[in-house]
C-alpha cells in the first residue's frame, strides 16, 4: 500500500452563508492546490469532498503534504517523525486495486499503546466510490464504550475499533487490513479486507 497525509495548519470556520460558502470553497482550493500537484493519490474533486466532511473549524486551513511514501520512503517512524507536531492530518491510502481510502485524523500521530482521538475522526473512500463514515456515536455509552479512534504502535497504525479496525496498517506501510469497525459502522474501505 502506498500512503500520504495532507496535514493542515491554521485557521477557523463556523456558520456561512451560501454565498460565504462558495467564497470559502475558492479560497480553499486555492490553498489546496499545491497538495494536489504534490500528491500521488489526491484530485480537487477528493480535497472538496474531504474538505465537506471536515468539522468547520478545519475547513479553512491550509493544506500542506507532510508525508508521502514516494518522497519520503516507506516507514511509519518517519511518517510519525514528519506529522508528529500537525492536526489535523488527512492520511491516504491507495492499495494494488487503485482503491483509494483514508482516515480524518483531528490529532496528531503518536506512539501511544492506547486508543486516542475525538469523535471528529472519520474514514473515507474516493476511489473507486465516494463515500464518507463518521463516529457511529448510537453505539457508545457509559455502559458500552465505541471511543475506538486513533491507535499507533511501533508496529502498526491502526483507526477504528470495537471487534475489529476500520483501516489498520503494518510498519513497513505494505500490508494491510479493512473491516467493518463498531466505531464507524463503515464499510470495507480496501479493494478487499486484506490489502497491499
């Protein structure tokens, strides 16, 4: 599998108006362009529906692409080395069957041996099928925790829980798996459940 993440850096949202929404969707493919000439694996067309999923208090930050395993090589401690002080950070994904698939990440990437995140986290397709799965909060409770966002190992990245993850990646960033997941209800996300 070959991953980036397109990380943001500054900025605020809230309620707009139509017109202000349009204005604000120029403005953003103006700062995002220069990610979509450097990525591998993101169009405009993949930015603006990301960009649409996002909470607003990201929406207008700058996108900058701070990790990609062609520039950088394949290794998730530089993938933790290059995004550990960037939130929020988009991370994508394109397996051997060109599917493309990814993970809104609002913190930052670390190595932490515990689950961590908010329920602003969310999984994405968009390719070959646009679709969008944020926090399946109707599962979580006091009773019955569904707080299964972000978790990154020495040995894996992995997003998702409750049974089984929603996007998990080894460390060498080559193999990996996509499952149904509690925590997002999604669907697979990969071309099938385990991918390279």
């Amino acid at each position: 599998s070959s991953s980036s993440s397109s990380s943001s850096g500054g900025g605020g949202g809230g309620g707009v108006s139509r017109r202000q929404s349009r204005a604000r969707q120029s403005f953003q493919r103006v700062l995002s362009t220069k990610v979509v000439s450097e990525s591998a694996l993101l169009s405009e067309e993949h930015i603006d529906a990301l960009i649409d999923a996002m909470p607003d208090r990201f929406r207008q930050h700058k996108w900058d692409l701070q990790y990609s395993t062609t520039r950088d090589g394949i290794s998730l401690h530089t993938l933790y080395r290059k995004t550990a002080k960037t939130a929020p950070s988009v991370m994508v994904v394109k397996d051997r069957q060109d599917h493309v698939f990814g993970v809104f990440a609002p913190d930052p990437w670390k190595v932490h041996h515990k689950f961590y995140g908010t329920g602003e986290t969310f999984v994405f397709k968009l390719e070959p099928d646009l679709a969008v799965w944020h926090w399946n909060q109707a599962e979580h409770s006091e009773k019955k925790r569904n707080n299964f966002f972000l978790f990154s190992t020495d040995d894996c990245i992995a997003v998702g829980g409750g049974g089984h993850f929603a996007l998990w990646l080894d460390e060498d960033l080559l193999y990996g798996n996509s499952t149904v997941c509690t925590t997002f209800n999604n669907d697979c996300l990969a071309g099938s459940e385990v991918f390279q």
